[in-house]
DNA sequence: CCTTGACCTTCCTATCATGGGAAGGTTTAT
DNA sequence: ATAAACCTTCCCATGATAGGAAGGTCAAGG
C-alpha cells in the first residue's frame, strides 16, 4: 500500500505518518524503486494503534514505550499501568489548572454587567485592584 | 528601570518581556544611548497585567484584546465580556475532552491487573480489540 | 505516444509561548 | 584596571503537527 492509501485506512494524514517515521515511531518503510513508501499489515496496525493512543492524549515519548511493550511478549502488565498512571496523573492535574481558570473566570464574568459601560470585574481583576 | 529590575517586580522574566514586545504586545520600550530598554510604571502595570492574564490562561491574542479594552476608556464591558465568555467556552471543552481521556484511562487501568502477566486491557484497547 | 492529473518525494517554513545559549557591548563595584 | 554582573541581538530548540514549493512517478484517456 501507498502512503495516501494508509492515510485513509487509518485516518492518519501521509504528513503525520512521515513524522512519525522521522522521529522513529514507526520503523522506516520499505520503499519501491521510485522510493515510494510502502506499508504493510503490520505498519496499519502500528498506526491505529498510535491514532488510539493520541486520542487518550498520550505524549509521542509515552506512545513510544506503550509501542515497544505492545510489541513485548515479556511485559509485564504493571508496566503498561505505571504509564497510563503517570498520564492519568498529568491529565487531572490539567484538569485542575483549567478548572480553576474556570472558576475564577466564570465568577467574575457573573459580576460583568456587559453592558455598555466600561466599569468590568474582569478588567479589574487583570488590572490588580484589591476589590 | 532596566528589564532585569522590571523582570523583578513582575516575575516576568526578560526574556519574555522581550518577546512581547517583539509580538506587539507592549510597545516598543524606551532606551539608553547604549541600547539599554528602559521602563516605567506604565509598562510594569502592562506586564502585571499580562502575567495575570496568562495566568487565567488566556491566549497572546486575547490578551492583546484585553490590553486594547484596558486602555479604552470607551470600551463597554460587554466586550471584555465576550472576550472572557469565549475563553471559558474553550475551556471548559478543553476539560471536556481530557476529562474523557481520564475516564478512559481510569477506567482501564482498574480492570488492569499491574501484575508480572502481559495480559493488560490497556494494550488490547490501543490495540483495538473488541473485547 | 503523449499529456494530464493525481500521486509521491524531500525540504523549508510556520504555528504558540517560551527557554537556552553564544557572541559581544556596557555598567558597576572593588 | 579589572572582574562580575548586566545588557544587546541572533540563532536554535521544544511538541506535534500543517502548509506549501519544487520536482519525480504512475495510471488513464485521447
């Protein structure tokens, strides 16, 4: 298979597969004589295994080792958990930082007259006064 | 002031103060004979106005609204309004999805055994197993 | 057989908001 | 006078892409 036909069977765009062999993700494809790129089975299945684990936010370093254990008859499944554990981790602690911003902002929009006049909680607040 | 005092005071580091001005965020500063940026209270508030901005997680281009709103004796509040109501929006989709991400996840790893087996629904999720 | 269009290739650039560091000039303090 | 602590600009790096230019290749139709 082609590049472009990979691309649809696996809804990841030719420019991201090439990334991902260009940071070795992926093992470098074969190739024709013209140096078209040329996938197999194997590579589709690599690459929707990528697609899913983007999907759950994973970084490309943490893909890269779900990858090498994925491929690991020897793994041990505490493995596969201390990786999704840590980004778990990561994942709520955003949430948190985010939440917040939330919370602060969605307070002091309630204050917000939006009205025609310049008088605003939210500028006040940026702006550093102790109201 | 040098940028360094001013680095300082708003816990802005120069470097970032540097490339604020480079983005048109601050207007170019004052300087020495010798090239020295030199600053003002003005420019302090700007900055603190900025960190405070950033904290709330509000992109470059949102603040250099806010920035325009702040210095817009005209403005009227509903502007400042939208600019924060459209901020949360993204936000709270950002939440959205990561929060998914981490239901996902959690909900995995509890089925995951963390043991020395290779057996992990983890891994047969990425790998796409209809289990 | 030749052209056209749809592919493919590499390479360069941009994003966003920074951080790091080199090379070189200035100021301050001892 | 010299050393330390500043400052300047410039270039490169991050992460995970997207966009596009320049040029080679392949398949189909006239």
């Amino acid at each position: 298979m082609n590049i472009g036909q990979v691309a649809k069977v696996t809804s990841v765009p030719a420019k991201r597969i090439r990334y991902y062999e260009q940071i070795g993700l992926l093992k470098p494809a074969q190739r024709t004589d013209a140096g078209y790129r040329v996938y197999g089975d194997g590579d589709i299945h690599s690459l929707r295994f990528i697609r899913r684990a983007r999907g759950l936010g994973f970084s490309m370093a943490q893909i890269s080792k779900l990858l090498a254990l994925w491929q690991d008859q020897c793994r041990s499944s505490a493995e596969v958990k201390a990786v999704a554990a840590s980004h778990i981790k990561e994942l709520k602690i955003k949430i948190g930082e985010l939440q917040s911003m939330v919370d602060t902002l969605a307070n002091l929009a309630d204050q917000c007259d939006g009205d025609d006049r310049p008088d605003c909680p939210i500028i006040a607040e940026l702006q550093g006064d102790k109201s």
